[in-house]
C-alpha cells in the first residue's frame, strides 16, 4: 500500500466538508423531521454532550476519508487512466448508492424506523460520500 499517493490535505479538507453537510443536512435542511424520526425530544437534544458527539463525528468523518483515499490512491493509480473528478464523484456516489443506502436501510427495517429516516440518514451519506469524492480526486 503506497501512503505517499494520498493527499493528506485533501483528507481532512474532505472530512470537514463531510462533518458541515452534516451541520446543513441535520439542522436546516431536515433537523426537525430527523428529530422525529428517531424520537428525540428539545430537552433530550440541549442535555447531549454535544461536544464528545461532535469530536467523535468529526474523527469518524476523518477515518471515511482516510478509507476513501486508500481506495482511490492507496494502491497505485493506472497513469492512462488518472482519477477525475467526476470519477471521484461518481465512486463516491456509488459507494453511498451500492453499500450504504441498503445497509442502513436493513438496520431501519429490523429498528422499525420510518422510510424518512432511511432516506434522511441514506440521503446524507451518499452526499457526503460524493462529496469526499470530489475533494480527494479534484486535489490528488
């Protein structure tokens, strides 16, 4: 595995853009209805430790971009076929389209959560995965 074809800037770059889409995507975007969705009350929401699920998202975003970037670069590029970034994004899209979407599907299904929550959590990842991506192809 060659380490020295990731971009490490790149890296964190994408795992900052993963964790705001997460502050877009569950604030204004769909933040009341995900609320619902996983039966959250306003007070249970003000007394969460904020700060430790913010730190562990932010690590758990790093480690997605490091994975992605050992996928991408980490075991050698074909130099007549470099990484673009639409092929950036479409692997990005793919890998939230083809492995996550049916994964937290099956976990909902079997929870007895609702379709909206599947699509709301399913939604954000293949965003945030496209967007990954994007990042890590467009700064290889």
């Amino acid at each position: 595995m060659d380490f020295s074809a990731i971009n490490w800037l790149a890296v964190v770059v994408a795992a900052v853009a993963f964790f705001a889409l997460g502050a877009i995507w569950y604030g204004p975007i769909f933040g009341k209805a995900w609320q619902k969705g996983v039966g959250l009350s306003e007070e249970e929401l003000k007394n969460a430790n904020m700060g430790k699920t913010f730190g562990i998202s932010f690590v758990l975003a790093l480690i997605i971009s490091v994975g992605m970037a050992i996928f991408f670069f980490g075991f050698g590029t074909d130099p007549n076929n470099p990484m673009t970034v639409s092929t950036g994004a479409m692997y990005g899209a793919m890998t939230g389209i083809f492995f996550l979407l049916p994964t937290i599907c099956m976990n909902y299904l079997f929870a007895q959560k609702s379709a909206a929550l599947m699509f709301i959590d399913s939604g954000y990842h293949i965003v945030a995965y496209t967007i990954v991506g994007v990042i890590l192809a467009a700064w290889q």
